[in-house]
C-alpha cells in the first residue's frame, strides 16, 4: 500500500486551500493500492520551529521526506504557479523529488470561493489534469521506492 499525504498548506480562517484539497484527496482515494490522508496544518502544533536549532539537524522531521516524490496543486493564477516554483526549490533541497505535473486552479474558481459561486465546478473542469498528477506522481513514488529498498 502506498501512502500519499495531502497537506493544506494554509492556516488562515476563510481559507480556499482545504477545498482543492479536499477535492485531490478524494482523487487519490478512487486509487486501488493507496492508502491516501489528507493532512491539515491547522492540527498539528509545530513546537519544534521553536527549537534553538534548526529541525533537521536534531535528526527527525528531514530524513523522513528524503527520496520521495511530491506534486503541487496551486491556485491563484501567476502566483501560485510561482509558489510552486519556490516550493520546487525546496523539496530539492529535502531530497524530494518534485513531479513535473501540476493542477493550476485558474484564478476565477478561487474568486467563485469568497462570492459564493460554484466551486466545485471549476475543480470538476480540471478532473484530466488531476488523473494526470496522480498518474505521474504514483510512478515516482513506486520508483523511489523501489530504489531506496535496492540500496
């Protein structure tokens, strides 16, 4: 069984992420053989970024993202696709290895969100895109997987 967390990556009340969220989570859920979680930041407290150290040095929290893959879906037009761009940067540097593919949430879903339209609509448009990212995710993380257990 693969595991593949979903995280929202957003704390703030009125928030828009839990539902693109919600909606590429039930995607991984139709997956036969994976065992997806949707993981909210809003329940977790994060006392270690209170530490006088950086987390990763004291030897927990970095080795467990190291050679797995990661995939992004974004919203808010140029700056999520430039969020994305950033955040690229910085799975690299966990030792993620970041998939090509990604669901760009046009602008006008997210404005649907704060003036009561039809959201669920619009993520429905990107259906094609979604199976694309999990399709491409799913095949890295099986071939990460098999190389990190071959050594």
């Amino acid at each position: 069984m693969t595991v593949i967390s979903v995280i929202v990556g957003s704390t703030r009340e009125g928030r828009f992420s839990e539902k693109p969220a919600k909606w590429i989570f039930q995607h991984l859920k139709k997956r036969e053989a994976v065992d997806a979680r949707l993981l909210d930041l809003r329940d977790f407290p994060m006392p270690f970024f209170d530490q006088p150290a950086n987390a990763g040095h004291a030897g927990w929290i970095y080795p467990e993202w190291n050679r797995k893959a990661a995939a992004f879906v974004s919203y808010g037009s140029a700056l999520g696709a430039r969020s994305v761009q950033q955040l690229r940067e910085t799975m690299v540097e966990l030792q993620l290895a970041p998939v090509r593919s990604a669901v760009h949430i046009p602008v006008g879903t997210l404005w649907a969100h704060y003036q009561g339209g039809d959201v669920d609509a619009g993520l429905a448009e990107l259906d094609p895109r979604a199976g694309m990212l999990i399709d491409d995710l799913l095949w890295w993380t099986g071939a990460l997987k098999t190389a990190r257990t071959s050594g």
